[in-house]
C-alpha cells in the first residue's frame, strides 16, 4: 500500500503556509522587567523577519509561569489585551486570562494573519 502524496503549501496553488503565533520563553530566573523588555525586543525581531514575510502574527512572551500576549501588526508589536496584562499561570485567575486569549489566537488566528499584507 502506498502514502498518498502529501502537498507542500509552499509549491501548492490552494495551499497556504502562514505563521500565526510567535513565542520568546525565558527561565523563571529571569522575572525582572529588563528581560521582559529584552524578551519583547527579542520577539519583536523574530516578528519582523518571519519567514513567510507577513505583516501579521500573534505572539507571546513567557518567563517562567507568567506569560503577555502580543499582536504584531508591521512594524509595531502591541499587547494583545487592553489592560497589557501579565498572567501567571499558577494562579487560577491568570490561567484561566491566558486560555482566553489563546482561544481568541486560535479562533482569530488565521482570518488576522491572511488580511495583512506580504513584505516586500
């Protein structure tokens, strides 16, 4: 019995590969606000230079249990909740922020990301 071929979405015509969540983590350690800053550089550079060349990604940023999510829209990297909260994920309140907004990436993740635009 043979595999049916798979199709690769970079060479396929009705395929499409698209990044659509981005994460910089860091070890527990690391809980001071110059490596928050440092993680939220460190992400907005793999956001500029995703390798599909979109303008638009979700991502997020985690040091230890606590974990921001981010909407990078070229060239800017904005909190992805209102208030630019910061969840742990140890407390139940926090957990429960973070499954949100994880829902929302997966539920809004694609229709976002296709509507932006390619680099040239």
């Amino acid at each position: 019995m043979t595999k049916p071929a798979l199709r690769t979405p970079r060479i396929s015509g009705d395929l499409a590969e698209r990044q659509i969540f981005i994460v910089e983590c860091k070890r527990p350690s690391k809980d001071t606000p110059a490596e928050w800053e440092s993680a939220k550089d460190q992400l907005l550079h793999y956001c500029e230079g995703n390798v599909n060349g979109t303008t638009r990604v979700f991502g997020a940023t985690a040091i230890g249990t606590k974990v921001k999510f981010w909407r990078f829209d070229y060239p800017r990297l904005t909190p992805l909740s209102a208030g630019d909260e910061t969840y742990d994920l140890l407390d139940p309140r926090g957990s429960n922020q973070a499954e949100q907004c994880l829902n929302y990436i997966r539920n809004n993740g694609w229709n976002w990301v296709q509507s932006g635009t390619m680099l040239p």
